[in-house]
C-alpha cells in the first residue's frame, strides 16, 4: 500500500464531472457505497445533479487531485442541523490516504460552519476506511 505524500482539493471544473461520471460507473464503488443513484449509466440525471449541487450556495464541493489526476471528490452539505461530509474517490485511489488527507483539508476549509454546527462525516459512502483524527472521527456517522 503506498501513498500520496500530497494531495490537494480544488473547485470543482466541469472538465471534472467525466471523471466523477466514469467513477461512479464502477460496479465494486456501487456495491460499497451507501448511497448510489437509481441508474448509474443515466448520464442524463448525473448532470442534473451535479448541476444542483454545483449551483447550490449552501454546499461546499471539491476536486481531490493525487499527483495531478482528479481522484475523486469531497462535499460538505447541510443536513437538518448538521453538515454533512461525503465523498468519493476513484478505485486506483483507495488505501492510500487521500481520503483521510482530503477530509483534513475539507473540515479545515468549512471549519466556520463546523464550529456552528455539529458535521456527521458518512464513512459509509466514502468508499474507503475510515480515517482516524485527534477529533475522535473514525466511525460512521460520528459528529466532530
């Protein structure tokens, strides 16, 4: 198991969202996802909802990049009370760390909203295990 010694998160680009389509097509990704669409080969919905995210103030979307490559992608997103964290990442990115780097970065980034409200972090969609933090973060749905 090698790693990443670093990774960033971006805005999101549309050159972006070909990746995301191709990621989510993978049948393993979708078995262990906890959330997965109706259809994944409906191109059509796919753009639809990254249109809806990408356009909506209240979500905070990234890019995680890996050496150059788009690996996959974080978002954080309110959910009643809380924020959620999600996110995704392309098979050849797993167990490498990206997940646990790219969640550091992205509760860094939404650190404001965090301190406002509590943010569950959703290990079950992540596709990967889930990272350990000083927080305490390392199952699912834990709030920090």
């Amino acid at each position: 198991m090698s790693g990443f010694e670093r990774i960033t998160i971006r805005e999101v680009e549309s050159s972006d969202l070909e990746t995301f389509y191709q990621q989510q097509l993978d049948p393993e990704a979708i078995r262990m996802a906890a959330f997965a669409c109706e259809d994944p080969k409906d191109k059509v919905a796919f753009d639809a909802h990254w249109d809806k995210i990408l356009n909506s103030p209240q979500n905070t979307n990234r890019t995680i990049v890996a050496e150059g490559q788009v690996a996959g992608h974080i978002a954080c997103y309110p959910d009643g009370e809380h924020m959620e964290v999600t996110y995704w990442l392309g098979r050849e990115f797993w167990g490498r760390g990206l997940a646990t780097q790219a969640l550091t970065r992205m509760l860094h980034l939404t650190a404001a909203c965090a301190l406002r409200s509590p943010c569950r972090v959703n290990f079950d969609y992540c596709l990967c295990a889930p990272p350990t933090s000083p927080a305490g973060v390392g199952e699912p749905q834990h709030s920090v």
